[in-house]
C-alpha cells in the first residue's frame, strides 16, 4: 500500500512548473499525437509533454513543442531559445513590441 501512494505522488508531480513557474496556470494542448502543458511567465515559457510515447524523436517533439507554445501564449518563440529535452523544455518569447506580453488563455 505504501509503494501506491508513493507512485501516485511521483507521478502527481509529472505536471508540475519548475521553479520559475509554480503557481502559474497550467494550458494545455494536443499538436500531433502529443499532449503538452505550457506556462508562461512574461517572456518565458516552460512546456512539459505529458504523454508517454515509446522512444520518440527529439527533433519531432521540439517542432511540436514549438508549435505548442506559440499556440497557447499567442506569442513567438525567439530562434534558438528551445532548451531541454523530449519531455521538458523552456524558451524565451518575443509577444506584443510594445513590452507588454499577452497572455493567452484556454
């Protein structure tokens, strides 16, 4: 019973924020058979895959990461600021010129 509880709290904490972006809303999407959870905090954004998928691409899931910030921020990933791995990643984001940054809700 304790290796239960154990596995359910390990695995409640899949989805969780890194340190920069606890508390932050969660959105989630689905961008070609994989299902993400992004956060934003003003210029960043941090997006988790939260599905499992057997041995997948990196350069595949990175495109979909991409594409699954781009759609839930509304803003812009600046080129070459993808960083981490198949299931976690952060970039930083160019939104609105005018130095505010929309934040766009699901």
């Amino acid at each position: 019973m304790r290796l239960f509880w154990c596995a359910v709290l390990v695995l409640a904490g899949c989805d969780m924020g890194g340190p920069a972006f606890i508390g932050l809303e969660p959105m989630r999407i689905s961008v070609g058979g994989s299902d993400f959870t992004v956060r934003q905090r003003n210029d960043r954004a941090e997006v988790i895959r939260t599905n499992m998928e057997w041995a997948p691409d990196a350069g595949a899931v990175a495109d979909k990461m991409l594409i699954a910030i781009q759609q839930t921020t509304g803003c812009t990933v600046r080129k070459g600021t993808l960083s981490g791995d198949q299931a976690k990643a952060v970039a930083r984001l160019k939104c609105v010129d005018d130095g505010t940054y929309a934040i766009k809700r699901r």
